[in-house]
C-alpha cells in the first residue's frame, strides 16, 4: 500500500479513486510488506482517506508471517523475540506466541524481524544471542527501504541484513517477492495467479513477487521504482502507469 495508496498520512488521490471504482465488482485485497501497524489500523487510515474496506481485505506481512508459523509450528505458548511494531506483536499474540523481552529473550524459541522504527543496539544484541542459541529464524520482509514525504528511509530490511550478519544465519523471509506470502493473497481472495493483477510500486518486491506467483504485474510510478529502472530490471512487469487512474 505504501507507495501505491499513499506516502506516510499523504493519499494518493487517483488510486483511492481507482480502488473505490473496482472494489465492488471485483476480488481486491491490499498488500502491504509493512509490519508496523494492524490491520485495524490500516482500515482506520484507509478510511480516513476516503476509501473504506474490511480487514479481510488487507493483508500485512505481520499476518503472513503468523500464518506461516501458525501452519508449520506448534506456537501455543512459544517464546518469540519480535524486532516489530504493534502490528506484527498482535499477530504473534494471536496465534498463541508469548513475547519475551531483556534476558528471558535470549533465550526465546523464536526471533522474528520486522520493520522496528525504535530500534536499538540492545535489541539487536538480543535477537543475535537467542538466534545463536538456535532460535527458530523468520522475517516479515526483507525491503531495504521505506517511502516517505521527506526521502527514503531504512526498511525492515536493513535491520534483518544487521541481524543476519552478526547472527551468522539466514532468516526465512515471508513478504513480498516470496512466494509464501502471494499464495496466501491469492488463497485469501479464492483467486487463479492466471486471473490476478498485481500492482505495485516496487520492482524488487511486487513485480518479481508477481511474476513469481504466475500473476500479471503492473508497476505504478507514484513509489520507489522509476521508469528508468525497468530497462535494467528482469523481470519487466506487463503494464507500466503513471497513476491507477491509467487503468481504466
């Protein structure tokens, strides 16, 4: 949604209008590698801007990852150590994980890394000493930069790179351009890959998660990527716009 549907508090005027054109007639769901906040909060911020859809039509990476772990792991009363805002911690909780922190954390079944926007060394130091004790290792996504009014910011991706180097190891990463998290959008939609549009703002994760997944992508020039970019990039998404509004 970042980079599609707004910049930060900052609506993309042209795709609220597309979505609130489409999203009767047709399977929409809103994808966001963005931890950070819930899907509660999403809805309220969406809404704020003039477009209004439940929480089943979004998705977070926070859910992907829980559902992941939900799926493949016994997570009742498991100890996770999460690098993450409230919305990743609320899908942990929600499927059972107790959240430690300071020393009970070094000890932690699981380390979970997503977009920390108060990180700090100590936190690092955590997730690096219960992950060399063999704790299960999962990331919401691995974006190394985030959209914003004023430039670009560090991602959850570059706090993973700090955790994967001094851990020694390499985290299971969900979100997008992983395939894990696009075949739960399309089993969330009941929808065909061969059916399905993806659009997004960013090559490295939409388009290649897209074209991944066997969907047709479609990149909007209002985020990250730039037009220049494609020339160097496989693969080249199918569609290239300016604005959602284009297609119409």
């Amino acid at each position: 949604m970042d980079g599609v549907l707004y910049i930060n508090e900052q609506p993309i005027t042209s795709a609220i209008e597309f979505i609130n054109r489409i999203k009767e007639d047709r399977n929409v769901l809103l994808l966001t590698n963005n931890s950070r906040s819930t899907r509660s909060q999403y809805r309220e911020k969406l809404a704020s801007m003039g477009l209004a859809v439940r929480e089943d039509q979004i998705m977070t990476s926070s859910l992907a990852t829980a559902g992941y772990l939900a799926e493949n792991h016994d997570t009742r009363n498991a100890t996770a150590f999460a690098l993450g805002g409230v919305g990743l911690c609320e899908e942990l909780e929600g499927i059972g994980m107790r959240l430690v922190k300071d020393d009970a954390a070094r000890r932690a079944e699981f380390v979970v890394v997503g977009w920390d926007t108060e990180l700090t060394y100590e936190k690092l130091k955590i997730a690096c000493l219960a992950l060399r004790a063999g704790a299960f290792f999962i990331a919401t996504n691995s974006d190394a930069t985030y959209p914003s009014t004023d430039g670009v910011w560090p991602g959850a991706g570059a706090i993973l790179a700090a955790v994967e180097t001094s851990a020694s190891r390499s985290a299971l990463v969900i979100g997008k351009p992983h395939i894990i998290m696009m075949q739960t959008a399309l089993a969330a939609i009941g929808s065909n890959a061969d059916c399905t549009l993806m659009i997004g703002d960013r090559l490295d994760t939409d388009i290649l998660g897209g074209w991944r997944a066997g969907m047709d992508t479609c990149l909007v020039l209002t985020g990250i990527s730039k037009r220049e970019d494609v020339e160097e990039f496989e693969p080249r998404p199918d569609l290239i716009v300016n604005n959602l509004m284009e297609l119409l």
